[in-house]
C-alpha cells in the first residue's frame, strides 16, 4: 500500500512535467534561449537559484499541509 505522502510526490512530480511540458509547447524557443542562459550561469548561481527555490518549495508544501 503506498503512503498519502508518496502519492502527493507523485501527483507533485506529475503537475512538474505538465507544466514543463506547457512551456516547452508553447515558446520552444523561448526554453532554448532559457536553456542556453542555464548554460552560461556560473554553477555558484544556479546552485543558490537551485537550493533557493527547493526553500521556497519547502515552506509552500508545509503552509499548504498546516
């Protein structure tokens, strides 16, 4: 039997790849440039932008869930 908390990973994961896949039908081109600004950002960058929106993400689920 699977746990409420792995299927609203699940459900989580789900609604990421929608909405990625929104983006990339909508402006593929736009996501190219996107892509290419990742490539060029300094890994310190990306990395604080990275953990940062995983602390943001965080607080989101636990007001949600309180």
């Amino acid at each position: 039997m699977r746990s409420i908390a792995f299927a609203d990973f699940l459900i989580g994961l789900g609604i990421l790849f929608v909405l990625e896949g929104l983006l990339f039908a909508a402006s593929p081109a736009w996501m190219r440039r996107a892509m290419q600004s990742a490539m060029a950002t300094p890994d310190n960058i990306l990395r604080i932008v990275g953990i940062g929106s995983a602390v943001v993400g965080l607080v989101l689920i636990w007001f949600v869930r309180r």
